[in-house]
C-alpha cells in the first residue's frame, strides 16, 4: 500500500475531482455527498486532531481545532502541506505513531482503516488509542456492486498496475467493530463512525 499511494501522490485528488482516470466514472450524488461529508466532519466539537494517513488533506481541511497529519508519503505530504497552512504535517508511520501517549483528544482516519489486515488493524487500533481517548473513521460505504472486501487492481496513469485489499462498511457494523460509537454520517458513498 505504501509505494501504491506514493506513486499514486500527484494524482490521488483525481478520485475525489472526478478527473483524470476517473473523469468517465459514473458516481451519482458524488459531489454533494463530499459537501455533505465535509460538513459532517466540520461539525464534529474542535479537539486537538491527529489525522493519521492524511493523504493530500483533502478531508483534513474540514477537521475543527488544531490538527497535525501524519502520512508515510512525503509527496502527499507536500500537497497537503499546501492545501492545509494551518495545520502541520508530519511524515510517519501509523503503526508506530511518533507521539507521546495522550498526545491528542482525537484521532481522525479517513480511507485508511479499510486497506488493513486483521492484524494491522489491531495495531493500528491500539496506537490510536495510545495517542488520543476517541477515534473517527471515515471509510467507504457498501454499495450494491461491491463485496464487503476486495482485492482490486487498480491502474494508474503511468499504466502500472497494483493490487490493493479493500473492505466496504455498513456504518452500524463498523461502529460495533470499533466497540461501539456513534454514526455521524452515513451516505452512499462514505460512513463516518465516532468511537
Ligand atoms: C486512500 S489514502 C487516504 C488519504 C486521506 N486520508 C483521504 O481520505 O483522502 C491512504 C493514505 O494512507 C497512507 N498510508 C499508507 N500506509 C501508511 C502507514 N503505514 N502510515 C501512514 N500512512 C500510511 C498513504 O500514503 C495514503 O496517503
């Protein structure tokens, strides 16, 4: 996953625009669904944020209160860095997070939590909670064409090829793995669970 989203960096956005490779890609109520996400996830109360695989800060511009990303990717990290002057970002490892325990109120993730084995996931879910007392997962929703998990072969525009493990969630059934929580948003594409 890690030399997949490296190189996938300066066209990553391309998903969320509906650009390039993704410029045909039927997705009805995409757009006001994102508006409607950044909303959700704009409303959530201002916590001292910890945005863990940040990305290109697509998501992390709508986090209220002071908020640090941390990615593995250095060439996300440069486009969120411009995306987001308020915040500060940081390159690191999910697994292993740089920070002290208690660091944070909250720690953020957004298609992340989905792209993990059961062991990674188990790590990464006991860092978070080593870091900060609540987690929000943001990650994709089921949908009809979808199973609940996935290998997919994804292509980018250089025409490499790459395989990535992908899982879908009903928002419920996500909150219960993540031992309980709220839902704070559930559309067709997303789900946001407070935990
Ligand atoms: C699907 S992107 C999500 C980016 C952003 N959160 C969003 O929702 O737009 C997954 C991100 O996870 C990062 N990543 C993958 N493995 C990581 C790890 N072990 N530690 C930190 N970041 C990691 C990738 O570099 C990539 O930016």
């Amino acid at each position: 996953m890690r030399k997949y989203y490296d190189t996938r960096a300066p066209e990553y956005d391309d998903w969320y625009l509906g650009r390039g490779l993704f410029g045909e890609r039927e997705r009805p109520n995409w757009e006001q669904e994102l508006a409607a996400l950044g909303r959700a996830l704009a409303s959530l109360p201002f916590a001292h944020t910890l945005d863990v695989a940040c990305g290109t800060g697509f998501l992390t511009r709508h986090l209220p209160g002071e908020v640090v990303g941390l990615d593995q990717s250095e060439r996300m990290l440069e486009i969120a860095r411009e995306r987001v002057p308020t915040a500060a970002f940081i390159e690191g490892d999910a697994f292993g997070l740089p920070f002290a325990d208690g660091a944070f109120e909250r720690v953020f993730t957004a298609n992340f939590y989905g792209h993990l084995d059961q062991g990674e996931r188990a790590t990464f879910l006991a860092e978070a909670a080593r870091v900060a007392p609540e987690l929000v997962v943001c990650d994709a929703a089921l949908r009809r064409d979808r199973e609940r998990e996935e290998m997919q072969e994804r292509i980018l525009e250089d025409g490499s090829s790459w395989q990535v493990y992908k899982r879908f969630f009903v928002a419920e059934e996500l909150a219960a793995e993540l031992g309980g929580g709220e839902v704070i948003f559930s559309g067709d594409w997303f789900v946001v669970v407070r935990s």
